[in-house]
C-alpha cells in the first residue's frame, strides 16, 4: 500500500482508506480489501492509499473510506478533515464516499463523543445525538428498493443514535438490531453512503462494495463467483433470524 498519492492512468481506481491511525477498530479497513479485490477481479487497476491523519487528503480518488472509531479519535477525525477540506471538494467532484458508524456520524451536522457535541462535515443530511443504551449485536435490514440490493448484514458497536433530514435516504429499514434509532439504518445522498454496520461491511454485503464500483466507475461490474460470500451471508441471516 503506499502512503502518497501517485499519478495514475485512466482505467486506475484510487480507493482511498482515510485515517488508518484514527478510524480503523472493528476492523473496517477490510471494506478496502474487498472493494480492491472486487475491481482487481474485473480487471481494473487498482491504487490503495492510506492517509494518516497527519497527510493532506489527496482529492483525485474514486472512493473515499472511512471506518469507526472510538469519541476521542472520532471528533479528531473531524476536525483534520474539516480543516484539510479535501473530502468536499473530492464529494463536489463526484467521488464516491463509504463511511462507517464513526465515519458515518462525522459525515452529518453533527455528533457527539465524550458528551460533548461536535460539528461534522455537513456531507450528509443527518444529525447524531446518544441513546439511551449502546447499541452492540447484529444488525440487519431490508435496503431501500432504490439501491437494488439485497438484505444487509452486519455487526454494530455505538453509542450515537442518528436521525436523517430531508435530504438523506435512509439505506436500510432495520429487521434486527437499532441501526440508526430502532427502524432505519445508515443513509446514503448521491455517491456518499453511510452505515453502522461492520463486519467488514462489504464483506458481508458484497452487493453494496459492487455498488459503490459502479458509482465510481459507471459501469456495472460483471459478474463474479460469490459462492463463498453468499454462504456467509446466508449462515450470518439465518442465525439472526431464527434466534
Ligand atoms: N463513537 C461512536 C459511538 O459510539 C462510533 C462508534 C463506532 O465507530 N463503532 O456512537
């Protein structure tokens, strides 16, 4: 993996993991892994760069990844992107952005960690506050119809309670679990989509990683064997719906 962004050809896709030092528990930097694989299987080159939280984030990307963290590094997280700016104006240039629990909080208005109440990025339409419990189990739902894929699975981890404005869709009406406040989870707006799920994410939900290869590349991905990760996932439904 390299640290630096570095000049690459058309048919590259950049996928860049952002804050690996700050917003990688739960291990969500495997929604890179999937994403590089999934395109490198179709044939596109891929370029991964990770950026630390002390880089200036590089603006030409095709996706932009963030993962969860805990409230200190979270609000950090905030802060640096809001000061470096890069993630607005790669979003205003149309990359695509998947962004997870603490990654998805810090996208909205705002959020709290440590009781106190941060600005986020204003990159989505949605405002987080605390509930009244952690939320920590399974997490399942059925996708808004829009999207086109199936059930999503996943793990979540969080204090935050998320609530959607107008301007966000709420990705998925929660089947199992509490997702964003007990009947909707994640929201997505244009090309940035966010979730609470881990697990990775998109390697329990293959579907939504081909999605956001589409989004950035326009072409819908062909067909692959996913024998393997449809096992998974029907193990992952069944286990959380028989209980
Ligand atoms: N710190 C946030 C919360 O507890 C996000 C946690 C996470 O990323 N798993 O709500």
């Amino acid at each position: 993996m390299s640290t630096e962004s570095t000049p690459t050809t058309e048919s590259h896709l950049r996928l860049v993991w952002i804050y690996p030092d700050l917003l990688s528990t739960y291990g969500d930097r495997g929604n890179l892994l999937i994403l590089a694989r999934r395109a490198a299987l179709r044939g596109l080159g891929v370029e991964c760069v990770e950026v630390r939280s002390d880089s200036v984030l590089p603006e030409q990307g095709d996706i932009y990844l963030l993962g969860g963290g805990e409230d200190g590094p979270q609000a950090m997280a905030a802060q640096r992107l809001a000061a470096d700016g890069g993630l607005h104006r790669a979003v205003v240039r149309g990359a695509v952005v998947f962004a997870v629990c603490a990654g998805y909080q810090l996208l909205g208005e705002s959020f709290f960690a440590k009781g106190v109440q941060y600005a986020g990025l204003n990159l989505l339409d949605i405002r987080s506050d605390r509930g009244p419990s952690r939320a920590v189990g399974e997490l399942a739902g059925e996708v808004n119809s829009a999207l086109g894929i199936p059930t999503l699975t996943g793990f979540e981890n969080h204090g935050g309670r998320t609530h959607l404005g107008p301007q966000a869709h709420p990705l998925a009406k929660v089947s199992v679990g509490v997702g964003n406040d007990g009947t909707t989870e994640g929201a997505w707006r244009g090309r940035v989509l966010g979730t609470y799920s881990h697990g990775p994410a998109l390697a329990r939900n293959p579907a939504l990683a081909d999605l956001l290869l589409l989004w950035a590349t326009g072409i819908t991905p062909a067909p692959i064997d996913d024998t393997w990760p449809e096992r998974l996932r029907r193990e992952r439904l069944t286990a959380v719906t028989s209980r």
